[in-house]
C-alpha cells in the first residue's frame, strides 16, 4: 500500500533540491566570475603627490587582501563544498534505496 502523503514528501524534497541546487549554481557562477576581483567599493585614492613624484602604483596587494574579494572567494568555496557534499548524500541514500530493493526482490543475497 503506497502512502500518498510520502510521495508528497518525497517530491517537495526533490523540488526543493533540485532548485536549491540549480539557484545556488547560478549564483556560485557570478560570484566565480569576481572572485578574483578587487570589489568596486571605493577606496581612498593614494596620495596624488605620490603619483607626481613618479611613485610606483602596485593594485596587486589591494587586490589579494581586499576583505570583501576574499569572503567571496570564501563563500564560493563554501558553495562548491555544499553542492558537492549535496551531490555525495543523494549518491550514498540512491545506493541505499537500490540494495533495499534489490534485498526485498531478493537479488542482494
């Protein structure tokens, strides 16, 4: 006997990952694309008589300590760990459902 409020469940359950999953691609996908990017807040400018005297401007450490750059980068790698971790439950609970069934089939003795 089939238990109608499981299979809503189980089906609310899928909805929710697969759509949770698909957003939180995208969104992983545009934050991949500046992750790598100083953030576009602005930021006082060096002192412009520096710049006069022929001083040399390096971007590269505003870029690779800039504290909102790396909590996206953080926050990327979080997202790839949780989709993947995601992905590795699904695999592990399908594994477990398919010897279920092929033990109460009797085909997993």
């Amino acid at each position: 006997m089939t238990d109608p409020s499981s299979e809503l469940d189980l089906a609310r359950a899928v909805r929710r990952l697969a759509s949770g999953a698909l957003v939180l691609a995208r969104t992983t996908a545009d934050a991949q694309a500046v992750q790598w990017d100083a953030s576009p807040v602005p930021r006082p400018r060096d002192d412009t008589s520096e710049r006069a005297k022929g001083g040399h401007s390096d971007p590269t450490p505003l870029v690779t300590f800039d504290d909102r750059r790396l909590a996206v980068r953080e926050a990327v790698k979080g997202a790839v760990r949780a989709l993947d971790a995601a992905a590795q439950a699904a695999e592990e609970a399908n594994r477990a459902v398919e010897e279920a069934l092929e033990s109460w089939a009797g085909l997993g003795e």
